[in-house]
C-alpha cells in the first residue's frame, strides 16, 4: 500500500534519496558551481542540484556529472563514488 504522504517521486522509483556526491561536495568544499565551472554548457547548477539530492538520472547526465567532478576536484573517480544507483 503506498503511503499518501510519501513523494509520488519515490514511489515510482525516480527519487534515491541524498547520493554520495552530495557528501563529497560538502567535505571537499565543492560548490555546485565549482562545477558547472568545469563544464560548461554541459552541467548546469539544475542537473548537479538534481544528482546530489537523488533524482534518478540518465547514463548520459550521470556521466557530465562525473566528469565535471574529476575535473573541477583534479581528482579521477569511479561513479560509483558520486552515486548510489
């Protein structure tokens, strides 16, 4: 039975609650424009906003998310690091 006060997000399985990336963003003191800074016309502050607080992404999105990390941080992490899904 489907909880009436539970976001109709969850319930169809687009929403995975607060990732990895959100943690990291906060530790290494990455702000979400540090990376749209490191891609631009690619990631905008929307996509980053939408992958740290779970919104299922596509591959694709994962992808410019993940490479505008690594760039912005000089860092070379595997996507399992920024994501739970």
């Amino acid at each position: 039975m489907e909880n009436e006060n539970e976001p109709a997000e969850r319930a169809d399985g687009r929403q995975m609650g607060e990732q990895p990336l959100a943690k990291l963003l906060r530790e290494k003191g990455v702000s979400r424009h540090d990376l749209v800074l490191a891609a631009p016309g690619e990631v905008t502050h929307k996509l980053v906003k939408r992958a740290e607080t779970g919104r299922r992404l596509t591959a694709h999105s994962k992808n410019l998310v993940l490479r505008a990390w690594n760039k912005a941080t000089g860092e070379n992490r595997p996507m399992s690091d920024l994501f739970s899904y």
